[in-house]
C-alpha cells in the first residue's frame, strides 16, 4: 500500500525507557483541586469521603498493577512504589504514567457516587503523573517519609486555619484545646493512608483436595504446599468471585491489599513488611 511513505514518521517516536533495577516512584496529584473541593463543597479541613474515594481509586490501580507493593495517600495525591525489578511496560515511562494516571482517575470518577451520593460531578477532574527513580532502599524510605511529613505539616496547618475561621475565641482555640486535641484527630488526618499487600499472599495451595485452612501454619512444604513469590503474579486477584470458580483459581496467588493510617518514617512500618523493599 502507499501507506509506506507515510511510516517514517514512526521513527520520530522515541524510545523512552526508565533504568533498569531502580525503585519507581510514582505520584499522581489532583488538578486544581482547591477549585475542585471548593465547587463540590468538600468539608474543611478534611473531607473524608474525598479521602475514602481516592483509597479506593488507589486500591483499584494496586489491584490491576501486582507490582505496586506501596501505596501513601494524603490529600489530593497518591504515591505509587513499583519494585525494583519490574518490567511492567517494558518500563517505558510514558505508558507507565499515561495508563496509571488514566486507571485512577476514571476509577475517581466512576466511584464518586458511593462517596458523594445525590451530589453529580460539575465537571470531570483530572490528575498529574510523574514517575522519579530512586537507586537506593535509604532513597525509598526517605521518599515517603517526605510525604508523611507534608501530610502532618499541612494538616497541622490546615486545622489551625479553620479552627481560627470557624471557632470563637482564638486564644482558646490555640493554645489550650486545640494543642490537647491534636493527637486524638482521625489517624487518617494525621498520617494519611498506607497500602500495602498483606504477606499471607507469598504461599498459596495448589492441592484439589486440602483447604488451606487445615494446613497448620508450622507445616514445612512437603510438595503438598507450593510458594509462590508476588513476583509471579500477573494475577489480577480478583478475589471477590465465587468460592466455586476459586478452586480452579488458586494456581494464582490470592492477594489482599490492606489500608492502614500509621507512621512510616520511624523503622517499624518496614522492618515488619520487610518485603516491599526486595
Ligand atoms: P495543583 O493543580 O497545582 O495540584 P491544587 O489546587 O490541586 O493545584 P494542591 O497543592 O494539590 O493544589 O492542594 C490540593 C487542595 O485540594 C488542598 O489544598 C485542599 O484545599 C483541597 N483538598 C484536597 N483533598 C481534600 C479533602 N479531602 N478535604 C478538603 N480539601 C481537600
Ligand atoms: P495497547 O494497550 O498497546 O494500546 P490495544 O489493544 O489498545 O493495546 P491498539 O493498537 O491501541 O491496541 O488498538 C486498539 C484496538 O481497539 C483496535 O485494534 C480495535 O480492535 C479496538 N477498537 C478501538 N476502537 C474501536 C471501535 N470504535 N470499534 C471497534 N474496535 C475498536
Ligand atoms: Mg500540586
Ligand atoms: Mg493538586
Ligand atoms: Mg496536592
Ligand atoms: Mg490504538
Ligand atoms: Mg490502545
């Protein structure tokens, strides 16, 4: 076909491959959301239910991307850990971030009514993407103790604002029941939201006749029990389908991703879960 002449310009689409063996970080931000909460009267400081909706969209992008091993939320933001070895896409960073930022905002938008029910969207809302490289575990941990800290800052900062705009006595307000009661806000307000894949999922059992319950947590593998690394799972744990169509599917790992509203700065979030950072 003539279509050949045209196909050179192909050649003007460049490769744009992310470093091998480095930790991806990606961050996506909502934009203009200070519009945005403004126009869908979102409860200041914190509106929980904008909080609840993007977890969600972020547990969907985990759930489709078993290469995710951490998620951090706080505001209108999520923050994206992609093990080091991945090679989803081929690592090309513009498919990564274009199909990522395109999962989680079109999960926003599709579960906004659970969360604002009776209350359409004015207009649909968009996000930012960016992918950064980080070389080193030191890198990763202090990644997202940056965020963590920013989420403490600016809540500490936003509730003092509105306590002042909606409060009475200012001096009050400051220095003696706001001071006391800081510490007693909603986790979720104060660290921000944490996901990650729960460690149970690193062993599944691919015996027809022996449920995994009756096996005792001690029990060596005897060829009866088969680990399977997250490594392999391309599986999209659907998990939530019937107990029937299950049987058949536990050649997959059943993967749980939990939520949590908990320090990550200090050791103990990671020396726990030492697995996010293999
Ligand atoms: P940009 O496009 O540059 O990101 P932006 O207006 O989104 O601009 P951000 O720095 O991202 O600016 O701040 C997001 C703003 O969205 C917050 O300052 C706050 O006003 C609002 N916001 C986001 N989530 C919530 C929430 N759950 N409850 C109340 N307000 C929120
Ligand atoms: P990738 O994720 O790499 O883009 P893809 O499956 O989306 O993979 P494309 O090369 O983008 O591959 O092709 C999109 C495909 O979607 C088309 O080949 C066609 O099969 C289907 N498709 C898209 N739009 C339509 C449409 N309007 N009617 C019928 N089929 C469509
Ligand atoms: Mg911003
Ligand atoms: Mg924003
Ligand atoms: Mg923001
Ligand atoms: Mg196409
Ligand atoms: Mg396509």
């Amino acid at each position: 076909m003539a279509n050949s002449k045209y196909t050179y310009v192909r050649d003007f689409e460049l490769p744009d491959p992310l470093l091998p063996g480095t930790f991806m970080l990606f961050r996506l931000d909502g934009h203009s959301f200070h519009r945005f909460s403004d126009m869908h009267e979102f409860k200041k400081p914190n509106d929980i239910r904008a909080l609840q909706l993007m977890d969600h969209a972020a547990k969907d992008v985990m759930t489709e991307y078993p290469d995710i091993v951490l998620a951090f939320g706080e505001s209108d933001e999520f923050s994206f850990l992609l093990r080091k070895s991945t090679s989803l896409y081929n690592r090309r960073q513009s498919k990564i971030v274009s199909t990522l930022t395109s999962l989680f905002t079109s999960s926003y938008v599709f579960h906004w009514p659970e969360y604002f029910p009776n209350y359409p969207l004015k207009y649909p809302p968009s996000f930012d993407g960016r992918i950064v490289l980080y070389p080193t575990e030191k890198h990763v941990r202090d990644y997202f103790a940056w965020r963590q800290a920013d989420t403490h800052i600016n809540n500490l900062y936003n509730t003092t604002f509105w306590a002042l705009i909606q409060g009475g006595d200012k001096h009050e307000i400051l220095f003696s029941r706001f001071a006391i009661n800081y510490n007693r806000l909603d986790a979720r307000f104060r660290k921000g939201s944490v996901l990650f894949r729960t460690e149970t999922t690193l062993t599944h059992y691919t015996t027809e006749a022996m449920p995994p319950e009756s096996i005792p947590e001690a029990t060596p593998t005897t060829g009866v029990v088969t680990p399977v690394s997250l490594e392999s799972s391309k599986a999209k744990s659907k998990s939530k389908g019937s107990t029937e169509k299950s049987k058949q599917k536990q050649k997959q790992p059943q993967t749980k991703i939990e939520i949590i509203h908990c320090d990550i700065i200090q050791d103990d979030f990671w020396n726990e879960r030492p697995w996010i950072l293999d």
